[in-house]
C-alpha cells in the first residue's frame, strides 16, 4: 500500500522542515518527503492536503484509557478513538487501572486489546509499585521486558522516600524515566482545589501548592544523586516550575509536562462548583498560568499532555467534594495548545509541535516516532488551522463528556489521521 | 427595591447591600408575631417547605420550621446523614423527588460546600442555603446583622471582631461578607493555623491577638471551637486555645464598656466563652435565636414571594 499525501505544508522539528510537502508513505513507513512533482499514477491513495498543516503523528504522554477496571469511563477502544479524532497517534496508558498494570501480564492485555480495538499506538507506563500502594517494588525487569516506556504510580506519590530511592536506583539497569506525580498527601488530605482566596472563598478544602512542590523538590534532588531519568508530570505551579528550571541548569536528566488546563485556566472558574472543574493538581491562579507559559516558552517544559482522566456524567454532577479528580483532554488539547499557545505568540508552531510529538518521543524511547525522517513510522496528523471550532463534549469520541472547555472557541480542526501508514481518521473514525 | 434578584438565598457574598437591608426591614415586623397571642400569619398559606438537613442541627432546623409554621406553610423536615449520600443516595435522585412533591421551597444544610447551589440549578423551587459546609451560612449572618443593627442602632462604621475557627467557619464568612458591604470594618481574629489564606481579599483584617483587637471593637462575635481541629494538629491544646482566645469577664474589661457580644450557638461555655459572659448584659446571644425566627420569617416571605425565576445567583 502506498499512500501519497500532497501538497501539506509539513512542520517537522526533528528535521527542521516547515515548508509544502509531499509525503510519500510505503507500508507502514515514511519512504520521503518530496519537494517536487510526484505522480499521482505509483499510489494507491491520495490524500489532497493542499492548505492543510501535516505534523509527526502527535503523542500524548499522559492518558488514562480507564481498561481494564473501570470500562464504564473509557475503554481502549474509545480512548483511541478519542485520541484518534483529536490527532494522537500514540498515546501512554497510565497504570492506575483494576488491577494495576504492574505485571507482564496486565501489560501484555494492554497492549493486545490496543492491537484488536486500538485506533493508535498504545504504549504502556507501569506501575512503580505493586498495586500502586508504595510498598514495595513492582517487577520493574518484567515490566521492561514487556515493553512499559516508563514507571509511574500516577494518582499517588510514592510516599515513603525510601520506597523511591530503591525505585530510582534500579532504574539504572533500565533507560526508561520514573513519571512522577507530585503531591505531598498528608499536605493535601481532603482537598478539592487549590488553596488559595477561592477556596477561602468558596469554604472548599484547599490543596496548597507546597504538597506539589516539596515533592518535586525531592523527587529532583534525589533523580540527582542517584542518576535517575524522572519526568515530572503535570506541573501546576510556579514553584514545580522553578525548581525543575534550576536542576535543568544543573545538568539534572529531568524533564516534565504541563497540561492545557494548567497553562490555560484558574481556579476562578470553581465558583460555579462545576466538578468538570476539578482535577488534582488543581487548576491554580493567573501567576500560576503565567509561570507555565514561561516554562513552556523557555524549554523548561518539554512536553504538553493531555492528563486525560475519564469519568461517566453520574461520578461527575454531584457535589463537589464528592465527585472525583480529572477531566478528559484528548479531543481538546490541539486546538487549545494551538489558540493559547501559538495564536497568543507564546510558541511559535514547530516549537509546539515538538511538545507535542518529538520531546514525548524522545521521553518515551520511542525513536521511530516524533519526525518524519526516512524510515520513521508513517503516523501524520493533517490539521487545517486556517478553520475555527467550537468544542462541544457531545460531539466527542471519548465516552465521557468531562470536559473543562466545553464551549471554548479556538482555531485547528483535525482533517486526517495516518497511523502506522493507514488513515485512521478522514473526518470521522474510519475503521480498518 | 421591589424584592430579591435571585429566586434562592445561597449567600450573602452576592447580596446587593440593598437586598440585604430590605431582608432586615422586613424581618423588624416579623419579629413583632412574638408579642402576640397568636402567633399565625396566612402569608405561606398552601405553600410547601422541605427542610433537607444533611447535617445534624437543632437550632436551624427548629428555627426554619418555626417561621414557615408561623407564617402558615405546609412544612415538612427531611433528616438525611451525608453518609448515606456518599452510599449512593444522591442529591440527584433527591431534587427529583422533592419536585415531584411539588416543593415551593427548600431550606438545605449539607456538610459539602456548593451544595445548595447545585439544588439550586436543577429545580424550580427557591433554595435558601441554611449552611454548606465551610462556606456560608446566610441566614444565621443575617440574624447577627438584624441583632448587631437593634442592639447598636446601625451596622455602618462599626468595628467588628470575629473570634476563632475562622478557617471552618461559614458563619465568619457570611458575616465578613454582610458587615462589610453595610459599612462595618471587620476583624478576624485566631491563631495563624486557624485563618484561612488570603481572607484580606474579602474584605476583613487579620490580627492572632485578641487583647488588642478587642480594644476598639463595638461587636465580639465569638465562634464555636471544636475538640477535633485540635486532634488534627491545628493548635496545641484547648488550654492555649482559651488561654488566647477565650471570651471572659477579664479579657473584656479591656474592651469598650457597651461591646456587644454575640455567639452562633451552641456555645462549649468555660471554652471559647465563659457563662458568665454569655449571660451577661453585653451578650445577645437568646435574642439573637428570637431574631432568628424573625430573619427566617422575612426570608422566606421574600423567597416566595420569588425573585425573578431562573435569574443566575451572581
């Protein structure tokens, strides 16, 4: 099979290309990127991308497909679609499922119900430790022998400081990155926001920003000395911006991500006790805002994920306190990263791109992906940016309408999807 | 001023000054059903009032079904434990089923914040918040002014001083919000662990020391404190706590002679107030559960009397 996408205007950081291509693609693989002419006669398929933008298949490091546990969210199969139809063509599968994936064999279903329903590549994150409880050490070895791309107990924090040395220190045999999620528990216990005037305020339990902080501050110093790869997920506030800022100065193997709501909303919005509002870390203040865009403009932040947290309408329209963390961001994040990010000149397109594919590639070990160099895996996002949409949650894929941009008006609407050399999506899912 | 914007009472923090003052008016002839022989207006004739408590309280509750009896409603007192919503009894299923019974208006105290605003959104009848967990407590606020406003003549220029939990207290946050915007100047006053971050922004002034702050006060408002902040390791002892921030007859002699001393209820008395302060002439503290009945009566009044429907509180 060979498949021709003319006349896309390719933005390729990796390669340093940002001018009108044509794509060839062979198979499953990008065979070149032609200047010139090419007949259409050798192909059997064109995709016309004449006004359209085509970037490296876009990878979203941080996404909870909910399977296998909690099919009632998301399942594999409509988590990729989702990321499908928001122009991801790999996504990371956090480990905090029913049961945890923190064995070779909760990988390997992973990634085999990912191959049969999949509409992306599914990679795997692993658990750190067994259960996700921070007791002991998962089977770190057969986790990398089954494929994980990195560790993270994401949801909790290793705790228990000794817990996270022996886990960075057996990282050495491995070059996969310890993601981690930065909250100091007994800081935040029972919080729902951050605190701050709003939840003074609104009289909800805060979540300050020093249980973030004080915990990449160790995770860093500690990633350190013991020469391990960390990724810092979800970055939330000023301080996690500044710390990671000083041990990147250092030389420090660290790396992060920040997400669209956290560079895009306040906790201003909490006011209406909309639950689509609350995810951990908590949105934060403008200054917050502020420090992230900073982070994302001088390289601080490395990659923007989506954190896509499922939940059905029931676990979210109750009070609250009681409905639990997270919002879905997979059919949002383009076009949110493309209007605060690139319309506002806080990046310009092939450095948002690389947050967006090559630096979670390279994060990840994932070195087919991310550029569009000879030999690279065929996955291409073909997006018009010169069309505006208006996000609706009843339009998604994903099963869940969680959602903190219901409503928001930006520019970038996802036209094609090749995944691996077979368009997945042309306007809507297209099944294989 | 014709009546309330909003078809709910959620809180007073989006009160105009002046929906606050025609509450207060109106309350001064409610009160007056306490002097007579009977004590039974037709005004809520064939109206239904739910009291929904999903926290336990008794002088709330009695205090609401008091003013809707007095004023005729059909009133009917629904006891829920928040836990049995957390069992899977949601607020949902209960909105659903209060509409069914065609309920008029709903007088709701939950332990969540945002409740009563999430009741609020899903159902035609007036919602008067009778407390969300830590963040408003209109009425009893309203109650406070209406007392504070009898006993002092007016509320604009005051010097307030509210003592205590501040960080859990919904009754300092309505307050700080009613007092300011009717001209009070407002402190509040309780060891750092127990104020919550960036209350300056809400109009009140912060001091940890009680001696001082009471010299000027006109008004000591003095919060209850419980055992269990204390097990979580947000002051010492209970002995510190008093020895601080404790009301009595010695501390107030620092104060000026006409302070007026009020309380929310129910007081621990010998912890964050004596007895003897709290039965002293410079305590309002029964008149303000009497004036409480006569802010109700007043609210309700003006709640069924609707605001515009379907008008967003803000």
């Amino acid at each position: 099979m060979k498949l021709l996408v003319k006349c896309a205007h390719v933005v390729d950081p990796i390669n340093n290309i940002d001018d009108v291509r044509n794509i060839v693609i062979d198979g499953n693989r990008i065979e070149s990127l032609e200047t010139g002419e090419v007949s259409e006669t050798l192909f059997d398929k064109v995709i016309d991308a004449a006004g359209l933008h085509a970037f490296p298949g876009l990878i979203d490091m941080h996404v909870h497909l909910r399977e296998p546990g909690f099919e009632e969210k998301e399942t594999i199969e409509s988590g990729t679609r989702a990321a499908a139809a928001g122009g991801f063509t790999t996504v990371a599968a956090m480990p905090n499922t029913e049961p945890a994936i923190d064995n070779s064999a909760h990988v390997e279903y992973v990634r085999s119900r990912a191959r049969h329903y999949g509409f992306c590549n599914v990679e795997v994150v692993g658990a750190i430790t067994k259960r996700r409880e921070g007791r002991e050490l998962s089977e770190i070895g057969d986790l990398v022998q089954a494929g994980v791309v990195a560790i993270s107990d994401d949801g909790n924090t290793v705790a228990n400081s000794e817990i996270m040395r022996r886990a960075m220190e057996y990282l050495r045999m491995y070059d996969i990155p310890a993601i981690v999620h930065c909250e100091d528990e007994s800081l935040s216990r029972d919080g729902v926001m951050n605190e701050g005037f709003n939840s003074t305020r609104l009289g909800l339990k805060g979540m300050p920003r020093l249980a973030e902080e004080t915990i990449v501050a160790r995770d860093v110093i500690m990633a350190e000395k013991l020469g391990a790869r960390l990724h810092v997920a979800h970055v939330s506030t000023r301080g996690a911006v500044e710390i990671i800022r000083r041990a990147k100065e250092r030389g420090a193997r660290v790396t992060c991500e920040a997400t669209p709501h956290h560079f895009s909303l306040t906790d201003d919005l909490i006011e209406s006790y909309d639950a689509n509002f609350k995810m951990n870390p908590p949105l934060r203040t403008h200054d917050d805002v502020l420090a992230i865009l900073e982070g994302l403009r001088d390289g601080t932040i490395d990659a923007i994920a989506s954190d896509h947290a499922p939940h059905t309408v029931e676990d979210k329209d109750v009070e609250f306190d009681y409905a639990p963390f997270g919002v879905i961001g997979l059919e949002t994040t383009l076009t949110v990263s493309l209007t605060n990010l690139v319309s506002k000149n806080i990046l310009p397109l092939p450095e948002l791109i690389r947050k967006l594919s090559a630096n979670p590639a390279k994060i990840l070990g994932l070195t087919g992906r991310g550029h569009l160099s000879k030999g690279a895996i065929a996955d291409v996002t073909l997006v018009d940016l010169n069309c505006e949409r208006t996000i609706r949650s009843s339009e998604f894929e994903s099963k869940a309408r969680n959602t903190p941009f219901e409503g928001f008006r930006g520019v970038g609407v996802v036209r094609f999807v090749i995944n691996s050399g077979r368009v997945v999506y042309d306007g809507q899912i297209v099944r294989a | 001023m014709m009546g309330l914007r909003s078809k709910d009472l959620l809180g007073l923090e989006h009160l105009t000054r002046e929906e606050i003052e025609l509450i207060l008016d109106t309350a001064v002839p409610c009160k007056q059903i306490f002097t007579r022989d009977i004590r039974k207006l037709p005004t809520l004739r064939g109206k239904t009032m739910v009291n929904l408590f999903y926290e336990p309280s008794t002088r709330t509750r009695t205090s609401f079904e008091l003013a809707g009896k007095w004023m005729s409603a059909d009133v009917i007192n629904i006891v829920a434990s928040s836990s049995s919503v957390v069992k899977g009894e949601s607020l949902k299923d209960t909105v659903r089923t209060l509409e069914s019974l065609g309920a008029n208006i709903v007088v709701m105290r939950h332990s969540a914040a945002g409740a009563p605003h999430f009741l609020a959104k899903s159902v035609e009848a007036a919602v008067v918040n009778a407390g969300d967990g830590a963040h408003e407590h209109p009425t009893q606020a309203l109650l406070d002014l209406f007392t504070i406003r009898e006993r002092k003549g007016r509320i604009e220029g005051l010097e307030v001083v509210i003592v205590g939990d501040i960080l859990h207290s919904r009754v300092a946050r309505s307050n700080i919000w009613g007092l300011t915007k009717l001209g009070a100047s407002v402190t509040v006053v309780g060891p750092p662990t127990l104020i919550p971050p960036e209350i300056e922004k809400i109009g009140a002034k912060v001091s940890y020391d009680l001696d001082e702050a009471i010299r000027h006060a006109d008004v000591i408002n003095v919060l209850r404190i419980q055992l269990e902040r204390q097990k979580k390791g947000l002051f010492p002892s209970m002995r510190e706590y008093v020895s601080l921030y404790g009301i009595n007859r010695e501390r107030l002699t620092r104060a000026k002679e006409d302070v007026l001393v009020l309380h929310p209820g129910p007081a621990n008395l010998g912890v964050e107030i004596t007895q003897e302060v709290a039965e002293s002439h410079c305590s309002a503290i029964s008149e303000q559960v009497t004036n409480g009945v006569a802010v109700r009566m007043a609210i309700l009044y003006l709640v069924s009397a609707g605001g515009k429907r379907h008008e967003a509180a803000s």
